[in-house]
C-alpha cells in the first residue's frame, strides 16, 4: 500500500512491494488520476473516486481521499472485489486518521509516517 498526494509525491509505503520503484508509482499514479479528473468532468462528474488497473499478475486499486490517493498494488491472489471490499471497509478509518496526521505527513520522511497505515493493510 503505498500514501501519495495529488502532486504525486509519495507520503507513506507499508507491506511487502518487492523491487517496486514506488516514487515512480507515485508520480504516475497522480497522473493517472489527473487524468481520468479530466474524463471525469467531460461527462458531468467531479472526479471518479476510485480507479482499478487490472493486469495478468498484478493490479492496482487507487482510491481518492481528499488530496490523498491510496494505492493498493495486489497480485493474483486477491481479487479485485476483496480490494475494493477492504478499502471501503477501512475508508472511514483512513480519513480520520489522515485528517488527524494532515501536519505530521506534510513535515516528515515517509518512512516516520507507516504507523499511519499500519492498520489499514
């Protein structure tokens, strides 16, 4: 799971994401979901608030909480219905406790704000 802002920098990193190149990610993700912002607002809605990447082995699931994006990198173990069930579950959970550590994200290394996550895995 990883916690990126909207400008695509990367907030936190939690669990077991091998080789992944997770600044890329970030970057990339941010721009995905600027993006489909644009798709969005072409047929009437403000944002889309979740988007999912469904690959052969690997997927992504990215949920928009504000200005944050939660990115969720999964394998062909899970599937994307459990996903999006455990995102929604803990949705309430993670807003509250970004909203609590909003300072404490903004002024320190990524790896200092992983207890945020801690229990939203």
């Amino acid at each position: 799971m990883v916690l990126v802002d909207k400008d695509g920098q990367q907030i936190a990193v939690h669990g077991e994401l091998g080789d992944l190149d997770t600044t890329s990610l970030a970057s990339l993700v941010a721009g995905n979901v600027a993006a489909t912002g644009g798709m969005a607002k072409l047929i009437g809605e403000d944002e889309f608030p979740t988007l999912s990447h469904e690959g052969a082995k690997e997927s992504i699931h990215i949920s928009v909480i504000g200005r944050v994006l939660l990115v969720v990198v999964f394998d062909d173990r899970s599937s994307l219905g459990l996903v999006k069930l455990a995102v929604q579950t803990n949705l309430s959970g993670i807003s509250q406790c970004l909203r609590g550590n909003r300072k404490r994200i903004r002024h320190t290394r990524s790896e200092e704000c992983a207890p945020i996550c801690r229990d939203y895995r």
